[in-house]
C-alpha cells in the first residue's frame, strides 16, 4: 500500500491561499482518477478544516504536516434531519468518505463534533468503504460510531433501507483496509463494520465516562 516514486502530481491546500486549494474537498474534485503507478498526492497544511469530504477516486495520497494540527472535522449526526423532515441515519453523518480504492492518509485527524451519541445519535468520523486504504499516524475522533470500516452488512437489522451514500450499489465482497500507528477514540460501538481490517500499533481510547 505504498507510494510509487512515480507520483501523478500534487496538489497543496492551505487556507491562507498559498496553495491550489483552501479546503480539501476542492482538492479532491481536482485531483484526476489516478491508476497504478500515477498517484496523486494531496498535501493539506495545518488547520482546522471544517468541512464534509466525499472522496470518490483511486489512487489518491493525503498528507497532512501532524495529526494533531491537520485537522478534518464536521457535524452531522444520525439525528439531524433533511429538508423533507427525514433523519440522516448513521451512514450520512459522516465527516469524510473514503468511497475508492487505493487511498493512502497519513498525519491527518478524522473528527465528528455533533456530540455525545445519547444526545444525537450516531456520528461518524470516517466512513472507509474501499479496498486497499491505508491510514498512517492519523487519528479518528467521536463519540458514537467513530470509525465504519465498510461494506454495509448485507441487510439493515430494522426497517428497510441504510440510508447514505452507499443505498442500493453492489456489495463487493473484498474490503481490505489497514490502520498502522493510528489513534482511534469514541464511547459506543466505536469502531465497527464488515472490512478485513488490520490494527498495527494503534492507540484505542473508550471515552466513557
């Protein structure tokens, strides 16, 4: 899951204005859909960027400068409501989707602000849903379902849809997704999913209190 020597471009975001980008949801949408051996590395200087990221492309690279400072964070919430007074549900409280294979990220923190779950329901920092995604030294922050390593489960438990961005496409059956010296933080069912995902020299925190 590493980096070729033979990177596609890269594309900077800072919110000063120094770079091609100030968030990273603009990055994402220039980047173009890499292929083995083309990557393109999005590099994200320090800052809080609040905002709700959709990634849909292969072969992209995320660095940020330090986890602690390289922030992503929103706060949307299972809870929350649509114009049309229907709840997000779980699988739209996102804060970033990784929906495409071959994605590394590295030195970056993942975080839902909605709050406690008793209070909003499930918020989660990170929806992965590709094979082949690696995480370095990133850190994954909420309460209620931090961290959903995908695919969905083969049906909902209740009622008769998910809900979110994956509702209604093929279920692949190979998700393999590898978290290696990262930092992971919730209170309920904080990390779960269907993945085959691999924890190396990670930090899990219960924030129960």
């Amino acid at each position: 899951m590493g980096i070729s020597n033979q990177e596609g471009r890269s594309i900077i975001v800072a919110q000063d204005g120094s770079g091609h980008c100030r968030t990273v949801q603009e990055a994402i949408d220039l980047a173009p859909a890499g292929s083995a051996g083309n990557w393109t590395v999005i590099r994200i200087k320090r800052g809080v960027y609040k905002e709700k990221v959709h990634i849909d492309k292969p072969f992209l690279y995320l660095k940020g400068e330090h986890a602690n400072d390289t922030i992503i964070t929103y706060n949307d919430y299972a809870r929350k409501r649509f114009p049309d007074g229907s709840e997000y549900k779980t699988f739209n409280s996102y804060t970033i989707l990784f929906g495409a294979d071959d994605i590394v990220a590295e030195d970056i923190t993942f975080r839902n602000d909605a709050g406690r779950g008793e209070l909003v329901g499930q918020a989660l920092a990170a929806y992965v849903d590709g094979d082949r995604v690696c995480f370095r030294e990133c850190r994954f922050i909420g309460h209620q379902d931090t961290l959903f390593t995908g695919p969905l489960p083969d049906k909902p438990l209740q009622g008769g849809s998910f809900g979110g961005p994956r509702e209604g496409e093929p279920r692949r059956a190979v998700h393999r997704q590898w978290y290696d010296r990262c930092y992971i933080e919730g209170d309920v069912d904080f990390i779960f999913g269907s993945a085959t995902a691999v924890f190396t020299a990670c930090d899990i925190y219960s924030a129960i209190v």
